[in-house]
C-alpha cells in the first residue's frame, strides 16, 4: 500500500494546530461517557466501509445490536395515517424475523419506527444529530431515553453538542451505513429522507420505497424513487426477503 505523502510545512502546522484549549475540553467531559472508536471489535463493520466513517461512536443501550442484521426506516415528519398504518403493518413481521430497526428519532416516521418496534418488544437502534445529553425534537425524550433503555441510542458528537442543522444530513450517513436495506415511508422531493436514499444508494445499500397516492406531496418522493429503480414495497414479506 502506497503511503500518503505530506509536505514538511504541511506537517508541521497539523502537529502545531492538533491541540486546542476546545479539544481539551471536548475530551475531559467526554471521556468517561461509554463510546467505541474505529479500531474497536465492537465498531460495525458496515459503518467502517462508508465515506468519512466516525471515529468515535457514543452511545447509551445494548452495543450486540451492532452486530445484527439491521432495516432503515425513514420517513415524512409529517406523516399521514396512511404512513402510520403502513409502519403497524409492517412491523410486527419485523420484529418477528428479528430484524433491527435503525432510524433517526425525529418527528414522524422515524419516531414511529421506534415507538411500535418497542410495542412489539423489537430491538431498535435510534441515531441523533446531538450528544446523547440533548432531546431533539424536545417531545421525544421519553422515546429516546426508551430506545437507550431497551435498543441502542448512537451519536458521533460529545456531551453538550446541540442539534445544529447541519449535523443531520451528517447523521443521515450512519443511518444508510449501518443497515443492509432502507425502507423508505413518505418522503417530500426534497427532504431529509431522500438524502439518506441516495446516500445509501452511494453505500450500495438495497434501496425500497412505499408507493403512495400520486395526488399527494408526501409520496412524491417514494414515488419517484420506485420509478428510478427503487423496489417498490408492497407487503412486510418484501422487506423480509431483502434479507434471505
């Protein structure tokens, strides 16, 4: 392997700016929280394949998920009855084949996976765009601190960090690197949902989408990923042979 040449000047000033007073500070309050970093057996492999991987991991729950066959579901925050019914239907056949459902704890789709993956006494991995000290959106604190208790709640950022914008897009990275297949339910064209499809279409990830009604904006999305080569989801079994 050709090793990566840098300039005398170049290495300098990295060795120079390395240290900072932030950086200190960052790690005196982080470094007795639970985490794993890149060279640990715990690490997912899945995740060390995917562009610009985390080197830190800090996390509250069950770290043996990691190891499981993991499902993305993402979706509309603003997701209809028609999103919610398709989550209760699917799920319990989730759970059941003892599949891991991975999403990002926001508002809508996301929140629901978690939620009725927990109903069903399934195993659920929830990853936020903050420290694991902060709740975002503020009404699900009590589902996130539920997932850390009975899934696995990970985040690449310390103590403290808030829920900065654009740190979500970034989060949208590790949910596609993590799982074998994302599920996508109601999505916007433009939408946060809809990056992580093509992020995980990057990763080579199995790409699925629930078609929806073409008279409405939140199906838009899924819509449009079936017909650019999505396989469009029509029954739990569908997912489940995703994985066989």
């Amino acid at each position: 392997m050709e090793h990566c040449q840098i300039t005398l000047r170049a290495q300098t000033a990295l060795l120079n700016n390395w240290a900072s007073p932030e950086l200190d500070r960052a790690v005196n309050l982080n470094q007795g929280y639970p985490h794993i970093t890149i060279v640990d057996s715990e690490y997912p492999a899945a995740l060390r394949e995917i562009f610009c991987p985390p080197l830190v991991l800090f996390y509250a729950g069950n770290l043996t998920l990691l190891q499981r066959p993991c499902l993305g579901v993402v979706g509309a925050r603003d997701a209809s009855s028609y999103g919610a019914g398709v989550l209760r239907g699917f799920i319990p056949e989730i759970v059941k084949h003892r599949l891991v459902v991975v999403s990002g704890l926001a508002r809508g789709i996301d929140g629901l996976s978690h939620q009725i993956t927990l109903e069903y006494d399934g195993m659920t991995i929830g990853i936020i765009g903050c420290g694991l000290d902060r709740y975002y959106p503020a009404e699900n604190r009590w589902l996130q601190q539920a997932v850390a208790n009975r899934g696995l709640v990970l985040s690449e950022y310390g103590r403290g960090e808030p829920p900065l914008a654009y740190r979500f897009p970034e989060r949208n990275r590790l949910i596609a690197g993590l799982v074998q297949t994302l599920l996508v339910v109601e999505a916007k064209r433009r939408s946060g949902s809809l990056i992580t499809a093509n992020i995980a279409l990057d990763e080579n990830r199995n790409v699925c989408a629930v078609p929806g009604r073409i008279d409405t904006i939140r199906s838009l999305g899924c819509n449009e990923l079936i017909a650019a080569g999505a396989k469009p989801i029509l029954r739990a079994q569908d997912l489940i042979d995703e994985f066989a």
